[in-house]
C-alpha cells in the first residue's frame, strides 16, 4: 500500500510541474450511427480535464447514414468541424489535411489521435507536416507531437474491390510509419491488421478493448412492445445498425425467411431491425419477396437504441467485416444471448467455446456461425430459440463479462495511461494506478 501511495503522489507531482495539461487533438471523419462515435465521445469527455485537454475534430456526415453529433452535444462536448473531411477519397481531402495542420499550430497539441480509416490517413499526414514544419527539422528534430491511431474496424475486406482494397492496405502500411502507437481493440483485430496484412510493426500495437457506458445502459427506460410490434409471447430477435453492404441484412433476411417457415401458426418469431441507411428499400422490398414482411419491422434510426435491449430476446449480427461491435456489447450488458457471424473481434467477445453443432459454433455467450451462410445463421437462430433456459444462462454470463471487463471508465482508464506513457509520465505503472485508485 506504502508503494502504491508513493507511486500515485509521484506522478501527482509530475503533473503538478507542468505548466498546462497535455493537449490531444482527436480526430474522426463523421459522427454517424455507430460504436466509434460514442467512443470518441467517451474518450473526449471522460479523460482526466486536469490532466488533458482535448478538442474533438470530425467531418460531415453524409444524408443516409444518421448523425449522431447529439450524444457530443448532450456530453458537453462540441466539436470543431471540417466539411471536407468525409468518407471517400477525393480532392477534398487535401483541403481537409491542411486545415488540419492550421489548427493543428493552433492548438498545438502534444498527441494526435485519430480515429477510423480516412481520419487516420488525413489526420496523420497532416500531424506529420506539423511535425516537421519547424526549424528544428533542419537539425532532424521534429516537434515533440506523438501520434495514435485506433482501428475501429478496418477495410481490408466487404467493403471495395481488390484494386481499391490493395491501395488502401498499401496506404496504411505506409502510415504506420509516421504513427507512434497503433490501438487495436481486440486481438482478433491486431492479429489481423499486423500479421495478416503486415501493417506496422508488433511492438506499435497495442491492444486496448472498446468499453460501454454501464449508467447508460442501466437508465434506459424500456421500450413498449407497440412501439416496434413486440409482445411477450414472441421471441423477438434484434438487430441493430447501419443498413449497408457490410452488415449484409439481406443474409439476416434469408435466413429469417428459413426460421420463420420451420413453424406452424402461430409463428413465434419476429425480427426487428433498427438502424437506417441508403439499404433500407432494398432490405423492405426484399422481406416482401420472401413473403416475411409481417414478421420484420424496420424501426428506422431510433436515438434512444440503448433502451430497445431489454425488449429483444437475441442480438443478431450477420456482417461480414467487423472491429468490436459495440451493439453486442451493449445487448450482452442487457442479459441478452448473441447469434454473429465469425468475422473481425466477434469471437473475442463469446467467452469460452463450448462445442460446435450443425456447422455453428457455441459459446458461453451465444452462438455464431460462418460468413455469408443463411442457412447456417438460420440454424444457429433455431438453436436460441427453442431453448429459453439456454438463453437466459447465455444472457447472464455475457452481462457478467461486459460489467467486468468492458465499461466506460475502463476504457478511459487504459486511454489516460497510454498518454500519460507517451507524455512522458512513467513512475507510475498502469496496473498500480488502477490498484492504488481502488483502494483509495
């Protein structure tokens, strides 16, 4: 305990000699629906204010995909938006990048974290310009600037042809280079990133899990069954996210059209899906051929998603390329059993393996199955559905594990350790921080 006290006043006092706290500029492409918008919200206000100072940078998010640029208000939190920045490539994004290296003389950060793929690659160059813009850099001493990049996902794969995928592998080995620490957010992940595609150097990663907010998630009032069709008697089966190619709903699709004809009247299943995205007349007219649209409600964006858990008896996710998906996370904090696809962090977050069946897989968390395989998904469905004893066990244990192991303040936690490493902060050690604050 004497050392653990001595470690905290030490770094109390290391701190205290700064003249300023240490500047991060954090920098995403859109706040759009999704995990890494919160994330980043998390991050931007739950960071130590005495010790960082921290100004969110993102871009616009285009019409379709959903803004969630109200849960940064609602946090306090307003961000400094450039317009050019956006998803795709384009001369834009020149413009973007030198707006960022001006505000970057402006506010003159001491870490740039960028978040996402083309945040990462304009946020990057642009800290790296910054970087060496100095006289200095005639002595090959650039600005003391460390640079972090999270991989939320990636786009290696399910998302462009192979000419565009080769050029983006080729980009991000590139800017591995120019970048100090690279998080990846399961190991799943950073296997993938690093040794599959030989992005970066081992010793650059660092492996650092999603976290959720548990108060959150804990206030949310419920939803009622009217509200999406629900009701008590059917087992109701969610699915939560943006309507495009990757989260591939057309496979959810066919494989509730599998489920839903394994029953004779009256059908004990419906499938809600929640999110919104240019997919969505694609997705409706598609339920409607395979004559299942009755059992399918398309609930649209709804901002308020963190309640709809409690009402769902499953969280389904059928994409096929994910990072973490926080929509899991968020339903397993509600005691609700998981059927994913086997793709990206997913397995990560199962627990252990319990056996295999059918060509599926069991968990102590859910149930997953192979990519792009309906009949498979359909199966794994099945096995959930008919055991409601099973799914209640599965539930308990998958809340058990995100209360434990993946909140909010854990994540700030390992965030604020990593920059206070990079700040130069090193008498305290990251494990005797967390022991010393839970015996205080």
């Amino acid at each position: 305990m004497f050392l653990l006290g001595s470690a905290v006043e030490a770094v109390n006092t290391h701190w205290k000699r700064r003249a300023k706290p240490i500047r991060v500029l954090r920098i995403i492409d859109r706040l759009n629906i999704g995990g890494p918008s919160k994330h980043v919200t998390w991050l931007t206000a739950g960071v130590n204010n005495e010790q960082y100072e921290t100004t969110l940078v993102t871009g616009t998010v285009p019409p379709g995909e959903g803004d969630m640029s109200y849960f940064a208000l609602e946090a306090g939190i307003k961000p400094i938006v450039i317009k050019e920045m956006s998803r795709e490539l384009s001369f834009r994004d020149i413009t973007a990048i030198i707006k960022l290296i001006i505000l970057m003389f402006r506010v003159k950060p001491d870490i740039v974290h960028t978040h996402k793929a083309k945040a990462g690659a304009a946020g990057r160059v642009a800290a790296f310009v910054y970087k060496w813009l100095t006289p200095s850099a005639l002595y090959l001493q650039p600005r003391d600037c460390k640079v972090v990049h999270t991989f939320h996902g990636h786009i290696f794969h399910g998302y462009y042809g192979p000419r565009k995928t080769r050029l983006f592998i080729a980009i991000e080995r590139m800017l591995a280079h120019i970048t100090d620490c690279i998080i990846a957010i399961s190991e799943s992940q950073r296997w993938e990133i690093n040794e599959r595609y030989s992005i970066g150097k081992r010793e650059q990663f660092l492996v650092i899990p999603l976290g959720i907010d548990l108060e959150e998630a804990r206030a949310g009032r419920r939803w009622t069954g009217g509200d999406v069709g629900v009701y008590d008697d059917e087992v109701t089966i969610g699915a939560i996210g943006r309507l495009c190619e990757v989260k591939n709903h057309l496979m959810l699709l066919d494989s509730a059209a599998i489920v839903l004809s394994q029953y004779e009247d009256p059908i004990k299943a419906r499938f809600v899906i929640v999110g919104d995205g240019h997919l969505r007349p694609e997705l409706e007219k598609h339920a409607e051929e395979l004559g299942i649209s009755e059992r399918v409600t398309f609930a649209g964006f709804r901002d308020d998603v963190v309640a709809l858990y409690s009402d769902l008896d499953i969280i389904a996710l059928t994409s096929v390329n994910e990072g973490t998906p926080l929509t899991l996370i968020e339903g397993m904090s509600a005691g609700r059993p998981v059927v994913a696809t086997e793709v990206g962090g997913v397995a990560d977050l199962m627990g252990a393996q319990i056996g295999r069946r059918d060509g599926f897989t069991i968990w102590e968390h859910g149930v997953t199955a192979p990519s792009r395989d309906p009949e498979t998904f359909s199966l794994a469905l099945r096995y959930l559905i008919d055991r409601p004893e099973l799914r209640f066990e599965m539930g308990m244990r998958a809340r058990n594990f995100v209360h434990s192991s993946l909140s909010r303040r854990r994540l700030v936690a390992d965030i604020e350790e990593l920059y206070g490493k990079l700040a130069g902060v090193e008498e305290l050690q990251p494990r005797q921080a967390k022991a010393a604050a839970a015996a205080r």
